[in-house]
C-alpha cells in the first residue's frame, strides 16, 4: 500500500485555534498481527499501545474461545471476550504475552473488558475499557482499572465510572479515549442515538489526577454528540475516536462504518481539543485496501500512539472480506507542511 496524503483544506477554520493544521501522511508498516489463542485462525481487535520500558505492549480485543478448543487449564472466567497482550521491540513484529489480569476490588479474576485504551498517567498504568452490566438496563459503559506492572489491573470501582446522562443518547458508552487537555482529563466515547439506529461520539471531562472515579466525571457534550455520521462513508456510524496532538493542534482519528459494514478511518481537527472539525472534503483519511489485499474489506477501529521520540503510529484493525476474520497492523504518521 502507498504512502497516502490526507490533504488539509483552505476551507478547514478553527476557530479557537491559532496554530494551521497540517497535512497528515500515512506510512503504511509490515506489520500482521493476529491472535490464535482462541483458535487456528488469527483474531485482533482494538488495538492500543504504551511504551513500558524498552518495550511496546499492545492491547487488544479476543473473541470467545472456539467450543472444541477451549484449553483444559484456562480458567472459565476467561471463556468469553476479553483483552489481552501482545509485546513487540519494534513496534512491526508482535509475540503474544498473556490475558488481561484483570482483578475486582476483592481481588477476584474478571473477564469481558474490551475494547481497551491504555494510557500512562503520570506514572501510573491507567486501563478504560467497556463492559456489560447488570445496571444501566444491561447496556455496556466505561470502567477504569489501574495497574503497576501492564498486566495485572485492578479495578477503581465496583461500577461503570461513566454512564452518559443525556436528552441525544441511550445509556451506553463504548470506546473509550482518554488524553489530557489543561487540568482536565478528557474521555472520548461512542454511544447510540436514542433510537439504537446510529453509532454517535460524545465527550466528557473529569479533574486530571483525580481517581476518575464515578463522581469525577461532567458531561461536555450537553446538547448534542460532538461527532455523528453526516457523509456516505460513514453510513450509520462514527465510533473508536483515538486522539494525539502535534504541535498545538489534536488530531483525531476515527472510524466509520459499522464493523462488517465497510468500516473506514477518517480524521478531524481541533484546536482546543473539545471542538473537532473534519478534514475537508468529508474527513475520510485512510480507506480501505485495495480488492484483493488484506483489508479490502475493512480498516478500521484506529488506536494512535505517540513515542517517547515523538514519532506518531496509527493502528488499526483489518480483513480481507465482510465474513474474514481481523488482523491489526500499522502505519507511520508523518505531518507535513501545505497539501
């Protein structure tokens, strides 16, 4: 796959920003990761990446394991979908760890967290992932665990620390994202409009180094989702926004599309970091590959990662046909002055 352009537009204005935007261009790596932990055929997705040490880990969503190859020694708690860990030197080759150790107040193994964004806060190895529940009428919202050594995690609370309480949204939050704006810790998340029909993005805020608890949490996004689905690319879905800022400007990458649906990767732009605004034409960045090719049917679910060099990487999921299964992969994010 080439290199690709994502071309800054005159007509892109923020408003509340002084610095300009710049043209993105996308450096596609040798990298296919799958898992087959669950069974013969690679699955992976969701990715997010920190940097511990001289060492990348990579978290990632895994299905349930195949019925006739569950492992005899494999705790039934882990039977389900859940998180696990991929450790790589190179950001290009992947060697799987282990499961998410993910652990409840009472120290007990629980399973099911999904769709992980890991970051590191000030120290400290911060995990926000989605989960079902038997509040919020059953729907899945955000939980927030913390861990010491990137696999074992802990809990902060016995409940979801984010359920969005809106007039535009059902109860639900997927998604998460988290990156620091000031003194506010921002979360990024997808939910659905009240109708269940269409995968719309809202945002929330909570003190930063607070212990993002249930009670730290305000609602930015008020009156209306701050991103929905407006172009045909993204049919009836934007969801999965990953978040870095480069030079006084955050970049937003996200999907759209239903997964299965054709999902793609768009971007938008923002110079407070609230506010987002698309790239012009209709914010579409990385499409899928070409017929034929790995992820012809689907690039999707982005995961950005910036390292301690400032060197900026998109991951993101991928499959060959709407009935394939997913591998992950990589791209160099270079940003370049004009378009």
């Amino acid at each position: 796959m080439k290199n690709m352009l994502v071309p800054l537009m005159a007509a892109v204005c923020l408003a509340s920003c002084s610095p300009t935007p710049m043209a993105v261009v996308l450096e596609p790596l040798p990298m296919r990761y799958g898992d087959t932990s669950r069974s013969e055929i690679p699955f992976a997705k969701d990715p997010t990446v920190i940097r511990l040490g001289d060492a990348y880990l990579m978290y990632y969503s895994v299905t349930a394991f195949v019925p006739d190859t569950v492992r005899v020694k494999t705790p039934p708690v882990l039977t389900g979908w859940h998180t696990a860990i991929a450790r790589s030197t190179d950001l290009v080759n992947w060697d799987r760890v282990c499961d998410l150790d993910l652990r409840d107040s009472r120290n007990n193994r629980i399973s099911g967290a999904v769709a992980p964004c890991v970051r590191i806060l000030d120290g400290k190895i911060h995990l926000f992932y989605q989960m079902g529940w038997d509040g919020a009428d059953g729907m899945s919202n955000i939980w927030h665990a913390v861990s010491e050594d990137g696999f074992t995690f802990v809990n902060t609370a016995d409940r979801p620390v984010f359920i969005p309480e809106t007039s535009w949204s059902i109860r639900r939050s997927i998604d998460a994202e988290v990156y620091r704006v000031g003194d506010r810790l921002i979360l990024a998340f997808a939910t659905r409009d009240k109708s269940g029909t269409y995968q719309i993005m809202g945002m929330a805020e909570a003190p930063y180094g607070s212990d993002y608890g249930p009670d730290k949490w305000k609602l930015v996004s008020t009156d209306a989702p701050f991103l929905k689905p407006e172009y045909p690319w993204e049919m009836s879905c934007t969801e999965a926004p990953s978040v870095v800022r480069h030079k006084g400007i955050w970049y937003m990458f996200y999907a759209g599309a239903y997964n299965h649906e054709h999902q793609q990767i768009g971007l938008a732009v923002s110079g407070d970091g609230r506010s987002f605004v698309r790239i012009a034409p209709d914010g579409l960045c990385f499409p899928s590959g070409e017929a034929g090719s790995w992820n012809a049917a689907e690039s999707g679910h982005p995961g950005v990662f910036q390292d301690d060099d400032g060197q900026v990487y998109l991951f993101f999921q991928g499959k060959a046909a709407s009935d394939a299964t997913y591998n992950l992969s990589v791209c160099k994010v270079h940003f370049k002055r004009g378009w």
